[in-house]
C-alpha cells in the first residue's frame, strides 16, 4: 500500500511539473511549441505503452478522429476550403471511419 501511494503521489507532482514546464513553453513561440509537442508525444506514448490491446485499439481510433478534427479545423481557419459541403463530407467521414474503428475493437475484444 505505501508503495502506491508513493507512486501516486510521485505521478502527480511528477504531472504538476510537467503542466509548469509546458505553461513556460506555450509562452515561448519560437521553440516552446515544439518542446511542447514533443513532450506531450513522450507522455503519450508512455502511456500507451501500459495499455492492453482492446484499449490501444480505442486510443488510437479516438487518436485519428481527434487528429482528424484538428486538420479539420486547421484548414476552416486557413481559408482554404472555399466549400463549406466538401469541409461537412469530409468531416462525416472522418467519424465515420472512427465509429467504425471503435466498433471492430469492442467487437474483437469481445471475441477474445
């Protein structure tokens, strides 16, 4: 028990630090952003790592939706879709592909 609980208490000042550091990069343009990115890529990839199959599976299908909403957005806000049907299409698809990616994980996982 005391074991977990240094290791809880270790995780979470271990995160409050980290939360600083990313808020001192964020403010920082010119490398922070990069730093930044590259630090949550480490953190995720951790965490990654202590998942199962099935739950790896349902991160990385809510991972592309997420990615794809981003490039969504990205692209609404640079101006270059002109056709607000084709941003719509492309959206719909993108979750669609997602509820499909999360639906054959519950579906093999099941199976297992």
């Amino acid at each position: 028990m005391r074991d977990l609980a240094r290791s809880a208490i270790r995780f979470s000042w271990a995160m409050s630090v980290l939360s600083a550091r990313q808020a001192a990069n964020l403010v920082s343009p010119r490398d922070g952003w990069d730093r930044s990115a590259d630090s949550f890529d480490v953190v995720s990839h951790a965490a990654v790592g202590q998942m199962g199959e099935t739950m790896k599976g349902l991160y990385e299908a809510g991972d592309r939706f997420q990615s794809g909403m981003v490039d969504t957005m990205s692209r609404m806000f640079s101006g270059s879709w002109a056709n607000p049907g084709k941003m719509m299409n492309e959206t719909w698809e993108s979750v669609g592909r997602t509820v499909s990616g999360i639906k054959g994980r519950v579906a093999d996982s099941t199976e297992e």
